[in-house]
C-alpha cells in the first residue's frame, strides 16, 4: 500500500533517473566540459541550481552515473552466476547482460570511456573495483570452462570481449536490436574460443 510518506521519496528517487540518465546523453555528445549544470538542468525542466538539492555539483552527478551502471553490471553478473545451471549457460547469460547494457544504453558507454578520469579519486576507485569484480565473475566462469587457460589469458580474453561488445556506439541504430543482440552474441562466443585454444 501506497501512503503519502512514499511519494516524496519515490518522487525524488524518480527525479535522480531522469538526470542521470539527461546527463549521460549530455555528456555523451558534448563530453563532461561541454555540459554546464544548467544544460542538464534545462534538459530535465528545472533550473540549474534546483540540481543541487540532488547532486553536490557536476562530478559528483558524473561519479554517481558510472558507479550506478558499474554496480549494476556487478550485481546482474552475481545474479547470474548464483543461478545459472552450469558455466556453459552462466557464460551465455553473462553475455546476455553486457550485450543488453550495451545495445540499450550506448550513452553510458561513451561517457565511461571519455570521461571516467574527471570522476574524483575516491569514487574512481571503487568505480575500478566494482569492474575489477565483474571481470572476476566473467574469469571464474571461464575457468570452469576452459581449466588448462592460465587465469591471466582469460583476463585478458574477458577485456578483448567487452572492447568488441562495447563497440556498439559506434554501430547503434545499424540493425535492430533484434537482429544486433544475436550477431554479438555470436561474435563474443567465437572469440572466446580463439582465445583460449
């Protein structure tokens, strides 16, 4: 049940969303120096300033953005490992998660790559660890599947396959979605392979 008390709150946490997410597309297209709080502001229908009853200022909002999608991208891959019936399958749906991020939230991508060094250094750091966290979940599963590929090579082979997927800004909106999902799909999985005969 719904009371009054909840709707400021769910207002609030609804309002974050919606600049976060202006402010990805922002920085994406015009870089993080390019944005002013205003712009972001402006993009979401308040004024610049009504920001700061969310957000410190504009690197705190960019912090925010990449430890919001970084700890997302952990928590699904610990999702899946806990419930996936065997490293053959966890490895499919492992792919499924980063094929879905990177096909519906080709923003994210862009801002991550460009602008992760304009994040202060506290936030930088537990950015770097929950990533470090994800790739662990990807290597673990490879492990299990391939024993005699020493741990560095898989490493290495998880990082080549989020670079390959990762390339989607550069190709969104080239095929449907339909037909994109089931072509990078394919093309991580025969990767994966080359890399650890």
């Amino acid at each position: 049940m719904t009371t009054a008390s909840d709707t400021p709150t769910r207002s609030r946490r609804n309002r974050r969303a919606e600049i976060l997410e202006a402010a990805a597309r922002l920085f994406a297209a015009r870089g993080f120096h390019g944005v002013s709080i205003e712009d972001i502001g402006g993009a979401v229908g308040v004024s610049g300033p009504a920001l700061y009853r969310h957000f410190d200022g504009k690197e705190a909002l960019l912090a925010e953005l990449l430890l919001d999608v970084s700890s997302r991208l952990r928590e699904s891959a610990a999702r899946v490992v806990t419930v996936a019936a065997g490293p053959d399958e966890t490895l499919d749906a492992l792919l499924d998660v980063q094929i879905a991020f990177t096909t519906e939230q080709p923003a994210l991508i862009t801002v991550h790559d460009r602008e992760l060094g304009n994040v202060p250094e506290p936030a930088r750091r537990q950015i770097r660890r929950l990533q470090r966290l994800y790739v662990e979940e990807w290597v673990t599963v490879l492990a299990e599947l391939h024993p005699a590929c020493p741990a560095a090579r898989l490493r290495a082979a998880t990082h080549a396959v989020f670079g390959l997927l990762n390339s989607t800004p550069h190709s969104a909106g080239e095929l449907p979605a339909q037909d994109m999902r089931p072509m990078l799909h394919a093309m991580a999985r025969a990767a994966i392979a080359a890399s650890v005969r």
